[in-house]
C-alpha cells in the first residue's frame, strides 16, 4: 500500500479511530492487523516468511539473553546468519547467478520482499542490542513482530532501534489535538513534497534516464540536478508521512534528513543523510571494525571503505551501485587529506568559505547520484562523459511542459529548508500568524490536488 493513494487515505483514518477505541492491552493486536494489511497489498505471499523470520529471531534473542556465555555467540551468529541469508536470497541472487555463470544481464526474478533491507536491518538491531546488553529481549510476541512490522516505518525507514520504539509500543496514548495537528502537518508536507515535488521531476528524469544518448549536456545535467533533487523530496517526503503518521497514534519515529544538502563536508551530508541506515553502518559496521585502542589511519580508512561498498550494495545488486559506494568511501577518505590542508589556513573565518564548501559538497553528491539513477554502468559512464558537451544547444524539446514551475517550486522549497539549517533561531511554523499558517495549508492542498501525480511508488521502497 502506497502512502499517496486513495488507499491509504481510507486505511490510516480507519485505524486511528479504531486505535483510539481499543482498550491498550490491545492495541499491539490491532497495530499488527493494521500492519499485515498494508503489506499484503504488496505480495501476500512473503508476508508467512517474513513471520518466520520474526518468530526465528524472537526466540534467537530469548536464547542469546538466557543461554551461558560459551553458546550466546552462536546463538548470535545463526540468528545474523538466518537475517542475512534471507536477505541475500531475495536480493542477491541475481547478483550471485550473474558472478557464478558470467551472464552480464541474468534473468530478474520475482521482486523482492516490500521494504526488504529496512526490516531486516532493524532485526539485526534487535539481535545485536540484545546479545550487547544493552536491551533486555521482548518475551511478547506480538509486541515483538509488531516492532518489525509497524507499518509507518516499514517500506523505507526510518530504521528504529529497538529501545526506541518497542517501549513506545506498550505505552498508553490518548488523543492529543497539538500532537495530531502537529502530525498530520507532516504529513500534509511530506505528501507535497512527494506527489507534486518529486514526482513531477521524475517525468523528465525518467525520458532522459530511458535513453541518456538521445541528449547532451544541457538535459544531462539538468536530469542529474533533478534526480538528486527529487531522491531527496521523495525519500525525505516518505519520511515525512511515517513521522506524521506515527505521531497522530502517539508514537515517535526517529529523523532521517536534516537539510543534508547544506552540508559542508561528505561527513556532515552521512550526518544528515538516512540519519538511521547512516548511524548503523556506524554503530554495527565501523565502530566493531576501528575498535581498538591505537587502530591506524589506514584501518580507520579501510572501514570506512567497507561501510560505504556495504552500503552501495545495501541499494541493490547492481554494479552501480557499487560504484556509487566506492565513490563515497573514497569522498571520505578525501576529507581526511582535505581537512588536514584547510586546517592551516584561516578559511572558516570567511562566510563565502561556508557557501563554497555547501556547492561542492552538493556537486559530489549530485555526481554520485548519477550511477545511483542510471540503468547500467554504460548509460553513466555516458552521462559523466558528455556532461559538458553540447551546451550551445538549447534544451530538448521533450521538457514536460510547466517542468520549470516544478523547478522553480523545488528550489523554492530547498530555500526555506536552507532557513532552517543555520544556527540561528528561526521563527517557528506554529508561531506565524494563524491565517498565514492556514494559507499554507490550503496552497498546498490546492497543489496536492490540482498538480500532485498519484499512486506513483517511492524510489526508496525497491530497498
């Protein structure tokens, strides 16, 4: 089920007022119905192996937090074992038929589980807090599956730790107004963000991505600069809908974005970019691979080299992907040499320092993006080559017509994202005046409704 359908428009109301209805000591049993539901409308078929899979690790975590130390660690192993070879078959498969029989483009198979990588991810988190200490092991099952599959979160994120959400789970919530406006203003804006930001720019991305050698570098770029805008609305709109969701039934989901494209290192960007899959790389990847009291800059490089291929593999079995991780791993260890080098001159006093280092920041990640986007490796490869050929030549005429609205409306909004990323107090949402504040809300229900694109699915739901 698609957060910008019809569907869902029926669905989240229902289950709110029937949440609010049910006692608490049943409210777990209506989130999990309420869950199974939003993903059967994907493929019924994974949702019995995806119970199998939870049922393997609420009794692998019960086994981790009781058994005696010389068997927690392979209580623990088979339990990662059993999440990755579940992650692996459905996602890998190809990759791994591809490697063993030479075939360049195998045979796609069915696709894989809805949210695949998101929910494994955060079972792997309840295994390794569990088997660290540091969370005791759920001895409900439902609170247990319902934690997994909690349907906010559950196609994209963000990706809760278990000691973030399953308290929150037991709780008991009461209808609150503020916290209901305050919802359904997130999800009012992530649904703008997505049907009328991301989605109308995915029009032109998509012509020029299907065949990127009918264009030269004017479309080629501004496909380029449109895809990195419109991943970011998009993901960041799906966001927006969870958080809201979650909120209106009392529950907190964690950030996944804060301005990253105002940041000034490729550092401060995994700092504000997918907040959550960014911090367990760090926690349960990096961290596990530098620990050690005098570990070497070469070590430290090397694990951040495994981190971002772990995670350009984390998007897909696709060579670029790959690439795309390499690129990253390499942008980092780059920052390393390039802070050694402007921390001997005295650029951070200078305001247009800052600015330069936001623009090359965002030209690395727009660059990267481009093999995140791309069908094959060839089609990047062409695109990276011939970004600046061709620029005395006007634009294709195949721009969607309006597109530059779109344009213009997306710049706008990364603008006002921009106010909100400084260090200085803004004036808040909630404290502008009352008819300013409901004038937005209605220009944006107005634009939902009038230019939004529905039914389209979120570009991070393939992961």
């Amino acid at each position: 089920m698609l957060f910008n359908s019809f569907h869902y428009a029926v669905f989240f109301p229902t289950v709110v007022v029937l949440y609010y209805c049910c006692p608490q000591a049943r409210r777990w049993a209506l989130l999990l119905v309420a869950s199974c539901y939003f993903y059967l409308a994907y493929i019924p078929l994974y949702l019995p192996i995806l119970f199998g899979l939870i049922a393997m690790d609420y009794i692998g975590a019960l086994w981790i937090e009781s058994a005696p130390a010389h068997k927690r660690r392979f209580y623990f192993v088979a339990g990662m074992a059993a999440n990755l070879v579940y992650l692996g078959f459905f996602k890998y498969s190809n990759l791994l038929s591809m490697l063993l029989s030479g075939v360049v483009h195998p045979h796609q198979g069915p696709p894989p589980p809805l949210g695949l990588t998101f929910h494994t991810f955060q079972s792997m988190a309840y295994l390794i807090e569990v088997y660290c200490g540091r969370f005791k092991a759920e001895r409900h099952f439902g609170y247990c599956a319902t934690y997994v599959l909690f349907f906010p979160q559950l196609v994209a994120g963000p990706i809760e730790r278990p000691q973030q959400l399953l308290p929150q789970l037991r709780e008991t919530h009461s209808f609150q107004y503020d916290r209901t406006v305050t919802g359904l203003r997130l999800i009012l804006l992530g649904l703008f963000k997505k049907v009328v930001l991301a989605d109308n720019l995915g029009t032109y991305v998509d012509a020029v991505y299907a065949k990127p050698q009918s264009y030269l570098g004017p479309d080629l770029t501004l496909a380029a600069l449109c895809f990195t805008l419109q991943v970011y609305f998009d993901f960041a709109g799906y966001i927006d809908i969870a958080r809201g969701s979650s909120r209106v039934l009392g529950i907190e989901l964690a950030e996944s974005f804060k301005f990253p494209y105002f940041a000034k290192s490729i550092p401060e960007f995994w700092r504000r970019w997918n907040i959550t899959l960014s911090a367990w790389f760090r926690d349960y990847v990096y961290v596990p691979l530098t620990y050690r009291r005098q570990a070497t800059p070469m070590r430290h490089v090397g694990a951040v080299f495994v981190v971002f291929v772990l995670s350009g593999l984390w998007h897909g079995a696709r060579w670029t992907f790959l690439i795309y991780g390499l690129l990253h791993g390499a942008y980092i260890a780059g920052s390393f040499l390039w802070r050694s080098i402007t921390s001997r001159f005295p650029f951070q006093q200078f305001k247009m320092w800052d600015w330069l280092q936001v623009a090359g920041t965002f030209a690395l990640c727009n660059f990267a993006f481009v093999f995140v986007r791309a069908n094959t490796v060839e089609d990047a490869w062409y695109i990276v080559r011939h970004l600046s050929v061709g620029w005395r030549a006007p634009l294709s005429p195949g721009v969607p017509r309006g597109f530059n609205i779109y344009l213009a409306l997306t710049v706008a909004m990364v603008a006002l994202e921009g106010l909100g990323a400084g260090t200085r107090p803004k004036l808040r949402f909630e404290e502008w005046p009352k008819p300013l504040r409901w004038s937005c809300y209605y220009l944006a229900l107005f634009m939902i409704a009038a230019y939004g694109r529905y039914a389209l699915a979120f570009f991070y739901e393939q992961f």
